[in-house]
C-alpha cells in the first residue's frame, strides 16, 4: 500500500518523440488530479528504425532518468518501446508498476474489428517485432495485416499532418492493406499516427474502424492507480533531450493545447 506521499507521486510518461503526447492527453483526461512528467527522446528520434537492441538501451536510459526523478507509475507511450523493451523494464525497475501501448492497443482493435481482420499501421522497428500481430492472433482475430509506415512519423514530427502531401503518403501506405480486401478495422500502432486519423477515415471511409492505444492505455493506467489526494490539479513538468523550443512548439498538435515551458535534458 502505497503512502500518501508516495500516491501524490507523479507518474512518468516516455517516448521516442512527441508522439506520445496523444497518450498523455488521454490520460491527463482520463485523471485529471494526477501530475504527470513527460519525456520525449527527440536526440534519438526515431526508434522505429533502430534495432531491437538499441530500442532497449534507450527505453532503459529513458526510465531510469524518469525513475531517478521519482514516480509511482511508468507509462511507455511508444509502441516500438513497448514491442522491443517492456518485459526488461518491468523486471529491471519491479515493484514499478510499468505499463505499454501494445495490449491496450490490442484490445481496442480486437473488439472493434467484432471478428473480422485488423490492418495495422506502425513503424518499421514495431512491425518488424510482431508484438501487435501476436497479440491480436491471442485474442482472437483471425487475419492481420501490418504495413511500416516511417514517413508518416517525419510528417507528424513536422506538424505536417493536413494537406495534399499528408494525404498523399496516406494514400499510399493504406493502398492495398488488407490484400484483396478491405479490414474491418484500422489499427494505428504508433503514438505519432493519430494526427492522421481524420486522413485516414476519409480515405478508408466510414466501413473500416480506426482505434489507436491512447485511450485503451489511460483506462488501464487509471484502473490500477492508487488515487491522487491532491484537491486540485496537478501541474504537469515536459521534458526532452533535444530541440526543446521546437518541442513546445510542434507538441501542441500532438496534446491538443499549447505546451508550457519545455526543459532540456542529457541522458
């Protein structure tokens, strides 16, 4: 059982970029008394196309700086992080509860797609690593497709993710997903992807489901999180290891308001 202090705690988020900010906003609604510290690795900016190896090395780096901080719970708001990293740093930082993107994700495509197929989009390293389709192949659904999708995570980093350019590469990553035929639901496997959903939609249109992990992810933190005592809302710290101005400026998009001051840190 977990003191009041140590309940009062803030919890720490981590990505490779500002991707997980989706996640984070889902869960600043999902509890909304709890304070949270963000980290987003730009200096090492993308994981997706890193080895698996790597990934690890720097999710721990990640953690451990979030950890050394003081936090009572560790969200990976990265799907590559998850597929690659999760069970190391479960066991490397216990009794932390640790939580990933990737069953949340999982469950939510699963109960959309009601038994037909699921399509995942990811990026390379998060494909590569199969951790979506083995769970969905788990809880039940019978086909899976999965495409990489790397310009989709430079485009949202940009901020780009409206216009003719942004459609465009849509377009073509969603072109032929599912093979001859079209899935039920749409599977966004990375935390950048959601900016993308309304592109998405209109070019899958209104037959095909379209879930990310954000939300999944934040009722699952929330269920196993011992409440904040705190009477008001906590005040939120975001960090990250390169680019801070630009972070503030581009992560909006990403958590649907203005940022405040984003500090600069070394791992």
């Amino acid at each position: 059982m977990l003191n009041v202090s140590a309940t009062d705690l803030p919890i720490g988020v981590f990505d490779s970029g500002m991707g997980g900010l989706t996640v984070l906003a889902a869960l600043q609604r999902a509890m909304p008394r709890e304070t949270f510290i963000f980290l987003g690795d730009t200096a090492r900016l993308p994981y997706g196309t890193k080895s698996a190896d790597t990934v690890r090395r720097y999710a721990v780096r990640a953690a451990t700086h979030l950890v050394e901080l003081g936090i009572k719970a560790l969200v990976v708001a990265c799907n590559t992080a998850s597929s690659a990293a999760l069970p190391q740093l479960k066991a490397e930082f216990a009794p932390l509860p640790v939580y990933g993107v990737i069953v949340p994700g999982a469950v939510a495509a699963s109960i959309a797609a009601k038994g037909g197929s699921v399509a995942i989009l990811a990026t390379e390293g998060t494909v590569r690593l199969g951790a979506y389709n083995r769970e969905l192949l788990r809880l039940g659904v019978k086909q899976v497709y999965a495409r990489p999708a790397p310009l989709l995570v430079t485009l949202a980093e940009e901020g780009r993710a409206e216009g003719s350019l942004a459609r465009h590469i849509v377009e073509d990553y969603l072109d032929g997903l599912g093979g001859a035929s079209v899935p039920t639901t749409l599977l966004l496997g990375c935390t950048h992807f959601p900016v993308f959903k309304s592109l998405c939609a209109q070019v899958l249109g209104d037959a095909v489901q379209i879930v990310d992990s954000a939300s999944t992810t934040a009722a699952a933190v929330a269920a196993c999180t011992p409440a904040c005592q705190k009477p008001s809302e906590g005040v939120h710290r975001y960090l990250a290891t390169d680019g801070a101005d630009r972070f503030r400026r581009i992560g909006r998009f990403f958590l649907g308001r203005p940022l405040p001051a984003v500090e600069l840190v070394d791992l």
